[in-house]
C-alpha cells in the first residue's frame, strides 16, 4: 500500500496477475521532461490491524470500507477477543454461528409464526375459492371478511433474511480475507483461509439444508429445496473453510432448531 505521496507523483496505478502466482503493479506519474524526482512511501507486509494503524491510521479501514466495514470490523475484533480464550479459529467460528444465531431467535420465531399463519390463510382462501366457484361476487366478499378479521401476515417472515444478508457479507469479508485465519488449522482443514480439501464442509452444508427443507413437510416444494441445497453445497466448494464452516453450522443450527420446536411445540 502506498502510504506517502507528498510530491503527488502518482496519477494512475493498476495491477496485473499473471498465472494467479505473479503480480504487477504499476504508477503512472506525471510526464518528465527534466530530471526529476520523487520520494514515495509504500507499506509491505501482512494485513494485521494493529501493524497497518502503526504505519499509517488510513490502512486502519483498508478491509473494513465501505457501509459493512464497521460490522466487519467489529466481527474480527470480537473474534480475536473470543481467540483469547478457545485458542482455535475454528471453535471461534462455531461460537460466532452459534452467538448470531441467539442474537437473531427471536426473529426467527416471529417469522416462522408469521409463515404458519400465511399458510392456513392461504388454506383457507382457497377453501372459499373451491366453495363459491360459482359465486365470484361473493367469493370476493368472503375473502375481504376473512382478511379484515385474521390481517394479512405482512413482511415479518423476511425479516430474519434481511438481517442476515449484511450480517453475512460482513462475515464473508472477515473469514475470506483476513491474515488471522491464516495456516490456522481445525480437525481436518489444515487452513481456514483455503477451501476444504475434502470437500467434506460443503456436502454437509448440502445434506443440512436438504434435512431442513424437507423437516417443513411441504412435498410441494422438496424437488425446488433439494436444487437449492445442491446449489449452496457447490457454490460452498470453492469458498474458504472459515466461511464454509460458518455457513455449515448456521445451516446446522437452523435444523435443530425446527427440530425442537416441532418435537416441544
């Protein structure tokens, strides 16, 4: 990263990679026509927080811009604080899953209540439908009565999604990008910050959401859920491990959870 260009030498600059193996980068400065000479300051070296804000406070927010990067910024800084005592990033990454999916329950439940009513409402539309086929006229009547008297379940069964989207983009960027995860090793991944080698993390994403999709009984929908599940597992294999991991146990956890509330409800 350049860090000091007092002289504003530089006008453009550009990269190119070559075999994903070699880089080169490029300054364009202004046109010489004399000698000249500049005096520029460049930082080499891993993209630590606290090694980055010592060289220059700017390259505190180099991957944590944009209107995620506080959220992402505080994801690491919560992960290295829960490292301080597991000691594994991968039982860091368990913990995370685990403490959003607390964070979010609450939601989670009120959609899933909210869908449940959407449901027998829809059941019972279509019964007054079926039952004055031939009356429309009062068809319309029945379905305006019936909507006045339960209301419409609104967007509440989107809201656990909506919170999740930049939740995981956030995270996304942490458990990609970040040096931490680097060579860290977790049971059979020798480095969260690379794919699993065994491509054993994205078939059990697969086999979870499969396992969730097919817990709601709705056959209607199973050929649609199972596409899907294969879609995620195959999208998953060429994600690094830390993120494969997090969508894994998120995924598990949602299985578990429909599981109780239709075992207790």
């Amino acid at each position: 990263a350049m860090v000091q260009d007092s002289q504003l030498f530089c006008k453009r600059a550009y990269y190119k990679l070559f075999d994903k193996t070699c880089m080169t980068s490029i300054l364009e400065g202004p046109k010489v026509e004399k000698e000249s000479s500049w005096k520029l300051s460049f930082y080499f070296g891993p993209k630590e927080l606290h090694a980055l804000v010592k060289v220059d406070p700017r390259l505190g927010s180099l991957d944590y811009s944009g209107l995620l990067g506080p959220i992402a910024k505080w994801f690491m800084m919560f992960m290295k604080w829960l490292y301080s005592f597991l000691h594994n990033y991968g039982l860091v990454i368990i913990v995370l899953a685990i403490f959003i999916k607390l964070i979010l329950l609450p939601f989670t439940i009120k959609a899933e209540a909210s869908n449940k009513k959407q449901m027998e409402l829809q059941k019972k539309i279509q019964y007054i439908k079926h039952r004055y086929k031939d009356d429309p006229e009062r068809s319309k009547q029945e379905q305006a009565e019936l909507i006045a008297k339960h209301g419409m379940p609104g967007l509440s069964s989107c809201l656990p999604l909506l919170l999740q989207l930049p939740i995981f983009y956030a995270l996304s960027r942490v458990l990609s990008g970040s040096i931490d995860l680097y060579h860290a090793s977790f049971l059979w991944i020798p480095d969260l910050a690379v794919r699993d080698p065994w491509y054993i993390l994205p078939i059990l994403t697969s086999l979870s959401m499969i396992g969730m999709m097919r817990s709601t009984g709705d056959s209607r929908q199973q050929i649609s859920s199972i596409a899907m599940a294969i879609f995620i597992g195959i999208v998953s294999l060429n994600l690094s491990s830390g993120l494969a991991l997090y969508i894994f146990v998120t995924t598990f956890l949602g299985v578990a959870q429909t599981f109780i509330q239709k075992r207790f409800a």
